[in-house]
C-alpha cells in the first residue's frame, strides 16, 4: 500500500491548494490530479511497456494534453502577533509592567488541499475498470484501497498553535507617554483532520518518518512595537492618547535564507523526486512565522472613559500600522504547463527520464520587493468593577490587514514574466472578535498588584481563520 500511496501523494497531496488544470478539446478545465495514479499502479508497469502509441492513447480518453500543477503556493495568512491579544493594555493607564502567557489556537487556517478527485475523474476511473477497460484485467484490490484513502485529503488542513508571553512597559512623564510591547512565543503548525480515522490515514500517506512529517515548529521573538503619545486630555472623566508608533522587525532574529527543495535531478530515483516534493507541500503548508519580519510606522489613539465613576468605564483603542516593503524570498509557481506525455513517463520509469522539466514541475525560489499591506485594529470595551479589586470586561475587537504587493521579481535560471506572482502572496485579511476577561487589583503603598485570566474568539472572518485565545495576566503599576 504504500508503494501506491507514494504515487498518490506524488499527483494529489504534493499539489497543496493546486487546481489541477487539463486542458481538453472543448477548452474546459477540469479537476483531474488523481486519474495519473490510475496508470502509476504497480501491476500496469510491465504492461504498459508494451503498448503501442495508439494503445496508450486510449489511457487518455479524455483527450487531455498538458496540466498545469499548482495554483497557490501562498495566501493564506493570520492575524499579526501584535494584535494577538485585544485586551492589552492602555497607553493612558498608570505606567507599570505588564505581561500576558497566552495560547491561541487557529483550528482551521485558510489553506487545504482543493478537491482532488473531480466526478469526471471519478467517471473516468469508473471506465476504465469496467469489462473491457484498460484496468479490467488488473487486481484492483491495491486499487480500491487506494481511492479508499482519497476521502480524508478533502478533510484535510493545518492548524496553527501559539504559545508564550507579551510582554508591555508603560513609561509617563507629566503628559508624555511611551509604550513598549514585544513577544517571545512557540508557533506551531500541523496537518489536521477531524476524524481520528482520517488522521491516521493522512499520518500513513505523509510519509514513512512518522508524525514528524506532520507537524513544524519555531521558537524566538516576535516583532516587537514603540509607541510614543501625547495625553490629550487626562481629566477624572475623560483620558485620551494620540501619537505614533514604530515597528521593528524582530522576528528576524534568527531567521534563515529559504533553501532550495529540490534535490532531484536528470537520472535520480522516482521515490527521490517524490521526496522532494513531499519536503516542498511542508514547506509551503506548515512553515511557521513568529511575525511579519516588516519595519513599520503607524498612528493610534487610546481613550477611556469613565461613564459610572468608580464603577463603568468604556475604553477604547484605534490605529493604523503600515508596513514597509522589504525584500523576501517566495516560492513562485510556473505559468508554463507539462505535457501529459511527460508525466505519464514518470509513471513507467523508476528514475527521472531525459529531458524531464524538473524546474517547471516545482515553484520557483524567488526573491521580490514585498509589501505586506497597512493593519487597520479598532477594540472597544466595557470594564464593570463588581468592588474595589474585582472587575470584569468585555468587549469587541476588528482587525483588517491589506492584502500583499510584490514587485521586483528575480529568479535564477528563469525569466521572471514566467512565474505566477499573483499565487505567491497574501489576500486580504477581516477578522471580528468577542473577549472577555476577569480581573484582581491587589493594592499596596508603592505599587499595585495586577493579576487577571481571559479569553477571546472569533465570530465572523474573511480570508483569515476563526482564532481563539486564552491567557493570564500578571502586572504592577506604580
């Protein structure tokens, strides 16, 4: 079975967010990755050695001629860790520290496999496995436990953990206000299907290294912000701070050049390439980021106002970051499709065949001026103090991140007009939110004690996932 999953995840799951694009007579594009597996079966190796050119035109009945294998190498993308947390805290509060341990959990990222099996493909399997087909001859139990598989791959997708502290410093002098916040955090991403069943089936297809194909994982700094405000008004009613801020790519510590995935050559082994396009589906699914790894520059302004004294205030926070172009490295798919004839070779030979495209059937490294798109973040509370050191709040949070740029493309060995720019960025990002919170004041002469638990979720997104967040709070003001 795994001879046969090999070639499966070769054509299918190797192809992450791929529209499998065949190109027939009548011009219409169809879903068609899996009927290759048909022909890529063990038992049809000898026997296809032995047809001739009319006879293997009949293992194309649908008069299909070239396929293009990718469609989104990127485009998925989650809320910045700056906006992890919507109940931070306030550039008008009493200065102090503040430090949130926080687990955020995107069960479901933006980014899955397309539908793999199309009914014509299906139809098309159907066929050829009916008395008088090119399979009716050959033992499809391996092949009936191969499409047995198929089902879980449209469950697939990858979830995404964060977990670790923010960390905020208030500093006031007379109406000047400056704020830092930064974090040290653990991104984990994973393969993921709801059923225990499908989990274990994708496990088994992933590869023969065990669960470690299915998982990555990156520790370190995030990015880190200053924000330097003005009180434009500090009454016992009203408190308001405007100014600006400043984003430093910290998340950049550490981080390394992408490598190149492909290893295969001209002559190498089939399960060689099949490897390497295994390594390149993770790279482009899971690899985790700790942050946009982008300077920026923004304004915001912060207010609270305390509409029952001593017992209802409303607080709220709005600002617009703008993150400024920088050079990254992406991989880019090719414009240009592979002739069936090819791919077809590929399934007879046990090494890759002379004059094979390797570089047309893997994305592109490239490198190009990318500009992540400004962050516009509105959060709006209530906090009700229940007496002297209880309180409680809630609130709604929105987050909009504009969709990525990119220009300046440059590749080696390739003329850039040839890669597919557009299905190497982000999309536009909308994410709504509800947080809650509970929250202890334990008062002392010189400073006060802070300590809170809370959480928040995501009702309604465009383009990013339904996020949750737990967390502790630990803080002093002075």
């Amino acid at each position: 079975m795994k001879s046969y999953a090999k070639i499966f995840l070769f054509l299918i799951l190797v192809f992450p967010l791929s529209h499998v694009v065949c190109m027939g007579q009548d011009g219409e594009d169809l879903f068609l990755g899996d009927f290759f597996k048909s022909i890529g079966v063990d038992e049809m190796e000898e026997q296809n050695k032995h047809l001739d050119e009319v006879h293997r035109a009949s293992l194309n009945p649908m008069q299909l001629d070239e396929v293009k294998l990718w469609m989104k190498t990127a485009g998925f993308r989650t809320r910045d860790s700056l906006f992890l947390i919507p109940q931070r805290k306030l550039s008008v509060d009493k200065p102090g520290l503040t430090g949130f341990l926080f687990y955020n959990l995107s069960n479901t990222l933006p980014v899955r496999p397309n539908l793999v099996l199309s009914q014509k493909a299906v139809n098309t399997l159907v066929e050829l496995t009916k008395p008088g087909g090119i399979l009716s001859g050959v033992n499809l139990q391996d092949l009936d436990g191969l499409l047995k598989v198929l089902p879980f791959i449209d469950k697939m997708t990858v979830q995404e953990r964060k977990v670790g502290g923010m960390f905020q410093a208030n500093i006031v002098d007379g109406r000047w206000v400056l704020q830092l916040e930064t974090l040290l955090m653990l991104v984990e991403r994973n393969f993921w299907a709801k059923c225990k069943g499908d989990r274990k089936a994708l496990l088994d297809a992933i590869g023969d290294s065990g669960k470690g194909d299915a998982y990555r994982m990156r520790f370190g700094w995030g990015d880190t912000r200053v924000r330097f405000g003005y009180k434009i008004t500090d009454s016992e009613t009203v408190k308001a701070v405007t100014g600006v801020s400043l984003i430093i790519p910290t998340s950049r510590i550490g981080r390394k050049k992408p490598r190149s995935i492909v290893t295969s050559s001209v002559g190498d082994s089939r399960k060689k390439l099949i490897d390497d396009l295994l390594n390149m589906n993770k790279q482009l699914m899971i690899e985790p980021k700790l942050g946009s790894g982008h300077w920026g520059i923004g304004w915001f302004w912060d207010t609270r106002l305390h509409v029952i004294p001593n017992k209802l205030d409303f607080w709220g926070r709005i600002s617009f970051d703008y993150l400024l172009p920088a050079n990254e490295y992406r991989y880019m798919p090719s414009t240009k499709p592979i002739s069936l004839g090819l791919l077809g070779q590929l399934t007879t030979a046990e090494t890759v065949p002379d004059g094979f495209p390797i570089s047309d059937l893997f994305p592109c490294l490239a490198r190009g001026r990318v500009t992540p798109g400004g962050i516009f973040n509105a959060t709006f509370g209530f906090d009700w103090k229940l007496n002297t050191c209880w309180k409680l709040g809630v609130g709604y949070d929105f987050y909009s991140q504009q969709a990525e740029r990119i220009k300046n493309i440059s590749a080696p060995n390739i003329d850039s007009s040839l890669l597919s720019v557009d299905d190497a960025i982000a999309s536009k990002i909308i994410q709504h939110k509800l947080f809650g919170g509970l929250y202890y004041t334990k008062r002392g002469k010189a400073l006060d004690w802070n300590f809170g638990i809370g959480g928040d979720t995501t009702f309604s997104t465009h383009g990013g996932p339904r996020d949750w967040t737990v967390f502790a709070k630990l803080g002093i003001t002075f």
